[in-house]
C-alpha cells in the first residue's frame, strides 16, 4: 500500500512539475497585450501624454494661493534719501497673502484678484516715531498680451496632438505585436510540426531497421545493409533531439515576447485549416490609404511642424503688454477699522517691445522651419506610396501562397505513395536502406514545405489585415475604438 501511495505521489508531483499549457493564438495574444514589455512602455508613454493634457487643462481653471509669513524682524541703518541722512529703522511685521488667478484661453490674458493683509511695527530713529497698526491692500489685475500668438491655445493644441499621436502608437504597436505574437506563436508550431515528423521518420527507420535485421539474421540481406540500417537509425534519432532542441528554444523566444514565466512550458494549438478568400485590391488600397494610422501620424508631425514655425515667426517680434489693475488700500491701528478711510489705487501701463536689427536671425530660423514642414509633407507622400506598394507585396504574395498550397499537398501525397511503395521494395529486397532513406526524407520534406506553406499564408493574411486595416477573413474592417475608448480623459 506504501509503494502505491508512493507511486501516485511521485506520478503527480511529475505531472505538476513538466505539465503543458496549452495556448491558441487568441490567448496569447491576451497575454502579450498585459505583459509584454514593448506594449508596457507604449502604456506608460500614453499614460504621460494623457495626464500631461489633464494637468494642462486643469491649470487653465481658477488658480487658488495662500502664502504666509507670520513674523519678520528687521533691525537696520541705512541711508534715507527723503532727509539726506543717515538712519536706524527697526521693523517687526506679519503679512499673508490670497490670490485668485484665472487664465483667459481666448485671449491669452490672465485676471488675478490679490488680497494682502499685514500688520507692522516700525520704529524710526529720525523724529524718534513709532508706527503699529494693520493695512490691507485688494486689487484686481489683468495683464493682456499684444501682437502675438496666442500661446496658452497653442500649448493645448500641441499637447492634444501628442496624445491623439501616443494613442496611435499604442494601436499601432498593438498591431505590430499581434504580428510578432503570430510569427513567433507559429514558428513554435512549426518546430512542433517537424519534431512529430521527425519522430515519425524515426518510428519508420525503426521497422526498416527490424526488416533489415530480421532478413540478415535469416542470412537473406547482407550485413552491410544492416550497418547502413543502424546508421540511418542513429542519424534519425539524433535528428529527433535536434529537433527537440530547437523546439525548446523557439519556446523560450515566444515566451520571452509575451512576458510569459520562462519556467512555464507551453504548446501551442493553432487552427491552421486555410480557407482561401477573394481579395479585391482596388478596395484593400483604398481602405488602407483612409485608415492607416501612420498617415494620421504624418499629418501631426506636420502640423507639430506648423507650430514650430508660429513659435520661430514670435523670435525677435514686435510685441506689447496692457497691464490694468485696479484696488482699494486700507490702513489702521485696530483691524476692524481698517477701511475707515480707504486709498483707491489705479495702475495702467502699456509696453512694446521693438526689435531693431538681429542680423538675419529671424529670418534664417524662419526659412528653417519653413523646410521642415516641407520635409514632413515629403514624409506623407512616402508613407502613402510605401501603403501602396505594401498592400500591392501583400496581394501578390496571397495569390502566389495559394498555388503553393495545392502544389504542396500534392506533393504530400505523391511523396507519401513514392515511400509506401518503396518500402514494399525494400521489405521484398529490392531497394537497399539508403535509397529508402532517400524517400523517408523526401517525405519529410515535402510534409513540412506543406505546414510552412500553411503558415505562411496565415501569416500573409495577418499582414494585409494590418497593412490595410480590414480584416478579409471576417469581411470587416478593423476596429482600433477598444484603443481609444480606455485612454479616454
């Protein structure tokens, strides 16, 4: 009874320690999509363009400040120019400050309401005088620019643009990773495909091997057929662990790019069944170049352009400032009667900045971003005619995969009637094991140009799919709201 338990512990512990996880590509995709890195940092950088917009925004609503100094001393001589003379003043105060700011977005403007209360104690050696009491002093204050861009709208307009662009890096890299994840998910598959075919050549070395054996014993083959049979067996089991070992390592690749634990081991289960589909190029060209991202991204790097060349055009401009402000002041020695006989205080003061000569500065720098934005609109023209010949690549390669197919699947089973009817020579001694061998690997070479023909038509959808944002198999386009819709403000 102690060695059962013993086994069924043992047996359990094995099955824990070396169990598979099964994965289709739909699952490892929703793995990628929480762990892999590169879709991490995209995250994070989306994450900072969205608060970056946020903070912004916020500081465009009333601003609230208090500020405080509750003590102050002061002990000085100094010269007064009031009575040409020197003299001692010794000072001890406390003063707080509220401040309401508010910016004006339409004008660029900013209307400030400041209120600073403060009591002193101050004496003076000259007349040997002595002042104690409060003041208050409000005033409302709007200081306006002067013929200039208005920068507070420019400034959310650029942040706006970076995060509409960081949303399309996130969608885009989103795309690029199904790819990868596809690529490498079926490059496992593939090594899984040639580790079975491996094994089934060897199982097939193996009989061959035990009718070469069994005619030498009975003396009817001749003993070097049974060398040449032990070394075809020998060289297809060491192709076996070959295989096993590039499987292993294809593991820990894919592993590696969905931000899967390396110590998990995985097999993947694809549905590699093809039904081809009809493509119509005019409309793939004419969906991809109204939807692709990347011309979206094109178009804000130009108008990203277009500010720098707004914010050049202000370098060394004629400019001005309106400052207004407006208040009332007050001062007594009790606090409640602070305002008795209040002081209106008026200030108005317009100022212009006139540049006179910079040497050519300004229009140098001008002329620089005007061949930037004229740079970034090349840049459009090429990502459009790079859509184009891409979608054209991924059309032709479509068509061409699909005449692959069926060639490749009549070459499996012409391969697999060439070897069964060898085989039949061989156990009748008419072919000797290295020519049997020949149509072993034949077989299995035709066996896998059939699974990689698979892939890579599978593959080639997944790339039109993304080239042209249309997925052709479900005959719908593709839709990036899920993106958009979880990095909303």
């Amino acid at each position: 009874m102690k060695k059962i338990v013993l086994i069924v512990f043992t047996s359990c512990l094995f099955m824990g320690i070396y169990a598979q996880q099964g994965l289709t590509l739909e699952s490892a995709m929703a793995i990628a999509e929480e762990n892999s890195p590169s879709i991490k940092m995209t995250r994070l950088n989306l994450e900072r363009s969205r608060e970056n917009l946020n903070a912004q925004r916020a500081a465009l609503k009333s601003n609230f400040s208090l500020s405080i100094n509750p003590f102050s001393y002061t002990h000085n001589r100094e010269f007064n120019d009031l009575i040409s003379q020197w003299n001692t003043r010794e000072t001890t105060s406390s003063l707080g400050t509220f401040r309401i700011s508010q910016p004006i977005v339409a004008t660029d403007a900013t209307i400030s309401l400041t209120n600073t209360l403060s009591w002193q104690n101050s004496y003076s050696e000259y007349n040997d005088t002595r002042t104690k009491g409060f003041s208050n002093n409000l005033s409302l204050n709007i200081n306006q620019p002067l013929f200039t861009y208005n920068r507070t709208k420019l400034r959310i307009k650029e942040l706006e643009l970076a995060l509409e662009n960081s949303r399309l890096n996130y969608a885009i890299q989103r795309l690029s990773l199904e790819r990868q994840v596809a690529q490498y998910f079926y490059l496992v598959y593939q090594q899984q495909q040639s580790l079975i075919i491996e094994k089934e050549a060897y199982e097939n070395m193996k009989k061959s091997y035990e009718i070469i054996k069994n005619k030498v014993d009975a003396g009817l083959s001749a003993r070097e057929e049974l060398f040449q049979a032990e070394l075809n067996l020998a060289t297809s089991n060491s192709d076996v662990d070959n295989q096993r070992v590039s499987l292993e390592d294809a593991k820990d690749d894919f592993k590696l790019l969905i931000g899967m634990s390396l110590y998990d081991d995985v097999i993947v289960i694809p549905d590699i069944s093809v039904d081809t589909v009809d493509v119509d190029i005019a409309f793939a060209l004419d969906h991809g170049l109204k939807n692709r991202m990347e011309l979206r991204q094109r178009e804000i790097d130009i108008e990203n352009s277009e500010f720098s060349l707004i914010q050049t055009k202000a370098l060394n401009e004629f400019h001005g400032d309106l400052n207004l402000s407006v208040g009332l002041f007050g001062d007594n020695e009790n606090l409640g009667n602070i305002y008795a006989s209040p002081t209106d205080n008026q200030q108005v003061s317009l100022s212009f900045s006139i540049p006179l000569w910079d040497w050519g500065e300004r229009e140098s720098r001008i002329k620089a971003a005007e061949a930037s934005i004229e740079s970034q609109r090349i840049n459009y023209e090429q990502e459009e005619n790079d859509i184009i010949i891409n979608i054209r690549k991924v059309y032709r390669n479509l068509t061409n995969l699909k005449n692959q197919i069926e060639i490749a699947k009549q070459n499996v089973k012409n391969a697999q009637l060439t070897y069964e009817l060898n085989l039949e020579k061989y156990e009748n001694g008419d072919l000797t094991g290295m020519d049997l061998n020949i149509y072993q690997n034949q077989l299995s070479e035709k066996q896998l140009a059939l699974t990689n023909a698979l892939i890579s038509y599978k593959l080639e959808l997944l790339n039109l799919k993304i080239q042209t944002l249309y997925d052709f198999e479900a005959q719908q386009p593709v839709s990036t709201e899920n993106e958009n819709n979880n990095t909303e403000l």
